[in-house]
C-alpha cells in the first residue's frame, strides 16, 4: 500500500521502488549433461547397479504404503520389504520415461511380482529370495531393481497382468542366467 506524501515518516521506512526485471530470452538446452530425450541416452542394460536418475522419486514411496491393505502376501512375507521394493521399482520406471513416480508405476511394480492376485507359486518362490530384506539392505534393493529388464518395465498394467506367465519364465530366467 502507497504512503501518503504529507504524512512524516522516517527514510528507512519509506517504500522502495521496485525492481523491474526484464523479460527473459528464449531457452534451449545446451549444457553438455543436458537430456534432450525423455529417455535415458545410456543403454540401460549396461547400468547394473547405478539405479535410474528421475525426479522426485522418493514420492513412490508414500505412494507404494497406499497399497498396504491390498497386498497379498505369503505369510513369512513383510509388508515393508514388498512396499520399499515395489517402490524402487516403480522409481525406476518413471525415471525411465523422464519423470516423477505416480500411482500407475507403483501398481504395475506391485502387478509385476504378483502382490495385487493371486500369484502362480514359482513367482511367489521367486519374489521371496528377491523382496527379503529389500526395506534395509542396500544391496538386495539393487539386485532387485536390476533384476527387471527395462523393457518389462515399460509395459502396461493390462500387459502385465495377461502376460503374467509369461514374465514369470522371464525373471525366473533371468534370475538363473545372473546366478551363473
């Protein structure tokens, strides 16, 4: 609010001109880091144990403990372990297209190791040796991050769940293929 002129104020309280800025100029991206895809330029097979940069990924998991209640777990199974690894893994899909975590990465993570339905019995086998311990222990997080290969974490929910016989040779088979 303006000051009246008439009325005796000391200088340090009279009201400041504003700073004028100018309109900024175009923008493109030129710094030599910067991504100019919404994937990542790297072959993502090659970056085993690196994990996916994406932004604000800690947010898959207060998204993942939404899905606590509907869990379907063995019971030698923790919640926890099935929350922080699905979450890694739906951080590491939205990285994969460029951006945050939502609800769909972390149900498809969820979809993915059986934990929304009934699972076939190899997968459930399977996501034990893969989940336990995943909500503390750093190096079974990354091996299950690694586990995925990027291009079945770039399907669909719908994909996933007709496919789900499918994926459950395919990890298997990938889990004997890194044991070797």
């Amino acid at each position: 609010m303006t000051q009246p002129s008439f009325v005796p104020i000391a200088e340090v309280d009279q009201v400041r001109r504003a700073l004028h800025l100018s309109v900024p100029g175009s923008w493109s991206p030129a710094r030599p880091a910067e991504l100019k895809v919404p994937r990542s330029p790297m072959d993502l097979s090659a970056k085993k144990g690196r994990g996916t940069p994406g932004p604000d990924q800690g947010f898959a998991l207060s998204l993942a403990r939404r899905f606590e209640g509907r869990l379907r777990l063995e019971p030698d199974e923790s919640p926890e372990d099935a929350i922080v690894g699905c979450a890694l893994l739906a951080s590491c899909r939205a990285g994969m297209f460029g951006r945050a975590p939502s609800v769909h990465d972390v149900e498809v993570a969820f979809a993915l190791w059986g934990f929304l339905g009934d699972a076939p019995k190899g997968l459930v086998e399977l996501r034990k040796s893969y989940f336990r311990s995943a909500s503390h222990e750093y190096d079974v997080q990354r091996r299950l991050v690694d586990q995925v290969p990027p291009d079945i974490l770039e399907l669909s929910l719908k994909e996933v769940e007709a496919r789900s016989l499918d994926l459950v040779k395919l990890l298997a088979r990938t889990s004997r293929s890194e044991a070797e």
